[in-house]
C-alpha cells in the first residue's frame, strides 16, 4: 500500500511575526486578511493605538505593546527576540523603519528566520548612513516589499538585488468610502457651481503646492475652478502664497479634516503634483477609488495608479503653465473628464484592490518560506 504523499494543506502554516507602530486601515485589512488565508500571525505594536489592536484582536490576530523608542531600543530588542524564540516563527515582517531596525538587530543568530521589510516612500536613504545599514541595506534581509515600480527604482540604485525586491501596492476597499454631498464644499466657503480641484496632503516643500498655486494664478480672471486644500500647511512659502496670491479667494486651506477622503470623492479633479520622493499616495489612490479622476505629477509610484488618457492626468514635475493647462481642459471636456474616472474606478477594483494586495503578500511568504518546514 503507497504512503500517502502530504500535500500543502496537511503542511503547518506559516508563522509571522509583524513589527509596527501603529496600523492603517490597509494593513489592519491585509494583515486580517492573512490570517483567514491560514498565516499564524502575531502583530507588535503601540497597542496604545486602542482602536487598531483591538480590530486585530477581534479577527483573532494576537497582539502584544511594542514601542521602538529608536533605531537602536535594546528594551524593544530583547522583546521582540523574546517573542521570536518563543514562538518559534518562519518570517519576521517589519512595517515601518524603527521596529525592522530593533528586529533585525533582534533576530541575530536566527538563520531559519525570513526577515522581511515594507519601504513605502523613495529618499532617505544613503550608503553613508549607518542607519540604512542598520534597515534597507541591512545584508540579512530576505525581501523588500515596494509599495511602487518607483520605489523599487530606487532602492535597485543601492545595489539591492532585484530577488529582493518585490512590488506590492497597498490596496485599498472601494467599499470604504462614499463622497460627500457637493453641498459640503458652500460650509468651505467654496460656491456650489464651482469646478472643485482637491489636493490632500500635508504641505511640504516636497509635495509641489507651490505650483499648484502658481497654476490657479494662470487661469483666467473669471474661471469657476477653486482649490481645496486639506491638511496641515508646513511650508512658509507656501502659507505666504495662500495669503498674497491674486486669486487667494479661490484657495480654501481648510487643514486637517476627518472627512477628507468624503470630500475627495465629492470633488471634480484629485491633484497630487509632488516633485520629488513619492511612493503611492492614499490620497490619489481613494480618488480612483471613488472614480475622481486624477492630476498627477511623474512622480515616484503616481504613474503606478494614474495612466495618462486613460484614467486620469500625468505631467512632469514643477510645471505650473501645464498644471494649468491639464485643469483648463478637465473643465472644457466634462465627457472626458467622466470616462477618465469611470476608467479609474474600474482600473483600481481590478488592479487594486485589498484581495490582489492579499493574494501578492501570501505568495510572497510561500516563496520565502518552505511548504514543510
């Protein structure tokens, strides 16, 4: 009589442990996600976030505090290898810089064990720094998941080799989100008739609003677009424009709002013109989400979502006149303003949504770690 061959479900399942700060409402769905599909995970991170680990904790993901005070926390260390050895884990998987530090340092001597890092942004990052040894570059690091083809880019600039690198993009549930009333933006001071362009950021010299500003003093006296700005203004240049500008009576920097991603579903054109170290910005992303089409700069993983005249918009960096120009004829063909979000709705259930981002990262963990282990 032939033994019976095991196959892959009679293999024990993968063991991970999760190193974070605190969890966005992407990775509270991925890492849930991963647990239905049969990963025995166990998540550190600031439980100080109440919201958060609880939502783990109801989907049956353990949880236990963990706060990296630094990149180098021996406190934080001796836990998180505590952890490590007790639990007998196949793959550590650090979101965020501090925790992938502190674990990788934790981890020394654990040659069974994966280690696995999350970068999400380009810059930052140089030979000369020993922190980047300590993270990015750090030699015993089996795979880097890029949040974008850009930030793949990048990090291959390093030397890193392409094994290691492997895009996965932050998916998003259309089923989040729902746009505000359009009646919102007359409480903003924005009139009802308005073409309304919406930036969400926090303003930095980095994130280009400069000539965004810049653009809206170009278009004629009497156009009916008007910017909506949400998020904390730290640029003085900036805050310096908003208030001098001609046309400061149709910039509205409204700050932090709870409801920005309502609003950005409710408005005309999503508009995200960074010029430099971009990786796959949320905002752009619940845009197409919510079928708004996009106005984006060449930028790092923007081109990633937004394709240029089939979604959306895409320029070169640091361009008012054609920030401009691509606004004027959003306004002008309304038609292929529609298709181009419709476009966008249907490219991100299909490209990006949280299930792909589900189905990439388990894949990711079965190439690392063996079936029978």
């Amino acid at each position: 009589m032939n033994e019976a061959v095991p196959s892959d479900r009679d293999a024990r399942p993968i063991r991970a442990l999760v190193l974070a700060n605190a969890l966005d409402r992407s990775e509270r769905h991925i890492l849930a996600g991963l647990h239905d599909r049969g990963v025995a995970l166990r998540v550190m991170m600031d439980t100080r976030h109440e919201e958060e680990a609880e939502f783990m904790r109801g989907r049956g993901v353990p949880v236990e505090h963990l706060v990296c005070r630094s990149r180098v926390d021996p406190a934080a260390a001796r836990r998180i290898r505590e952890v490590l050895r007790a639990g007998s884990f196949d793959l550590m998987h650090a979101l965020i810089n501090r925790p992938l530090a502190n674990g990788l340092w934790a981890a020394w001597g654990m040659k069974d064990l994966r280690r696995v890092a999350y970068r999400g942004t380009e810059g930052h990052i140089s030979r000369f720094d020993p922190a980047a040894w300590m993270t990015y570059l750090h030699p015993r690091l089996d795979s880097i998941v890029c949040v974008s083809d850009g930030v793949a880019r990048y990090l291959s600039g390093f030397g890193i080799p392409a094994s290691k690198l492997v895009v996965i993009h932050k998916g998003h549930d259309p089923r989040w989100y729902a746009p505000a009333e359009r009646s919102r933006f007359e409480e903003l001071g924005i009139p009802r008739d308005a073409f309304v362009v919406c930036c969400v950021a926090n303003v930095r010299p980095v994130k280009g609003v400069e000539y965004l500003v810049e653009a809206f003093e170009r278009l004629p006296a009497d156009s009916a677009a008007h910017l909506l700005l949400i998020g904390e203004v730290r640029d003085q240049k900036v805050e310096r424009l908003l208030a001098t500008s001609p046309r400061r009576d149709r910039l509205h920097a409204v700050g932090f709002r709870r409801d920005a991603s309502a609003l950005t579903g409710a408005c005309d054109l999503a508009v995200m013109v960074s010029v430099d170290r971009e990786g796959l910005p949320r905002a752009i992303m619940e845009a197409q989400a919510q079928g708004v089409a996009s106005l984006v700069t060449r930028v790092g993983g923007m081109p990633d979502v937004v394709i240029d005249g089939l979604n959306g918009y895409v320029i070169e960096p640091r361009d008012a006149a054609a920030i401009a120009a691509v606004i004027t004829r959003a306004m002008t063909d309304r038609e292929e303003l529609a298709r181009f979000g419709h476009n966008a709705r249907e490219r991100f259930a299909r490209e990006f949504s949280i299930e792909a981002t589900i189905d990439k990262t388990l894949a990711l963990y079965e190439r690392l770690v063996p079936v029978h282990r």
